[in-house]
C-alpha cells in the first residue's frame, strides 16, 4: 500500500510539473523557452503513456526522436540526461524518415517536416510510436499530440482517436491537461 501512495504522489507531483512548465514559455525568449517548454513536455509524456508490451527496441531505454530541423540543439539531451522511466533509461535519436522513426517511443516531427506530414504519419498510423508535433495540421494530418504555441504559452491538443488506433494508452491525468480533439485518423 505505501509502494502505491508513492506512485500516486510522484505522479500528482509530475502532473503538477508538466502543469507547470505549460504556464512558463515567456514571450520575452520565445525560442529558447518555447522549446525548453517542449522538451520537458516530452520527457514527461513517457510518465503519462503506456505502450504495448514486446514492442521493437531497446527494452531498457525509451527513444525520443526528432524527425527533421531540430530546435532544440542540445536542450532535449540535457532535459532527460540521468533521468528514467519505470527503470528504463532516455535515448535522444535524430531520424530522417518513418521506417527509423518506427523504432522511437516517442517522435517529435518538426515544424520543417509539414509538407511530408500526410505520409510520415500514414506509415506511423499502427506503429505504437506517441507522434508529437508543433504545427497547424498536425492533429488533422493524424498525428497524436500537438504543442501549440498560443499567446505565449504551449497548449496540449490530443487527439484520441489517433492515440487509440496506435494502441497507446494516455493517462486521464495527462488527458484532463489537454484539449482533447477526437479527429478521424485520415486512410493511408
């Protein structure tokens, strides 16, 4: 019971910091604190995310990959650096296409990549991987989560449908921070 009331508090005290990290993206710095932001955003995801059990890939590590430009530059590595998971370790992975990114947990597509949307996320439909994005389209496209930039602050949009037919399930804590968008998933 006690193992159980830990869990509960880290997970209230996690929420409390992805709640937190939402309200801080100050328009002062907008790129270095927007992708700041981000970056705790996707570390944070692996907390709130349970993918199918025996999926391809390192067992002991979660890979957070970056498809296209990447704006974090070295933000993201020091983000997870020494940090896990349900005793599995952060790997950051730059890919240049869906068949590598097939082997992340998570993929953030940058904004660089929208003209490829449609069909990187078609060939990630069922691949079990959290596709996270930051452009206008994202979650119409199919993807699962998209971190708007709105008035200075990063917004959570998910969309469920997405989400479900990846076979990923999102926590109600992680779920009651977003706008949730329940899109038809676009045939391949």
């Amino acid at each position: 019971m006690a193992l159980l009331g830990m869990r509960n508090l880290a997970l209230r005290l996690a929420v409390a910091a992805l709640a937190g990290a939402a309200v801080h993206a100050d328009a002062q710095e907008p790129v270095t604190d927007e992708y700041h932001v981000k970056a705790a955003f996707l570390y944070n995801f692996a907390k709130f995310v349970e993918w199918p059990p025996g999926l391809p890939g390192a067992p002991s590590s979660i890979a957070i990959c970056v498809l296209g430009q990447n704006p974090f530059g070295g933000m993201l590595e020091d983000t997870v650096s020494g940090k896990n998971v349900d005793a599995k370790t952060f790997v950051v992975r730059r890919v240049s296409d869906g068949k590598a990114a097939a082997l992340c947990q998570i993929l953030f597509v940058s904004s660089s990549e929208r003209t490829r949307l449609g069909a990187l996320l078609g060939e990630l439909r069922t691949a079990h991987v959290l596709t996270v994005g930051e452009s206008d389209g994202f979650i119409e496209e199919g993807g699962i989560v998209n971190l708007k930039l709105d008035s200075g602050k990063i917004q959570i949009q998910i969309n469920i449908n997405a989400a479900d037919q990846a076979g990923l399930r999102i926590s109600s804590k992680l779920l009651s921070l977003a706008q949730i968008v329940r899109k038809p998933v676009p045939a391949k």
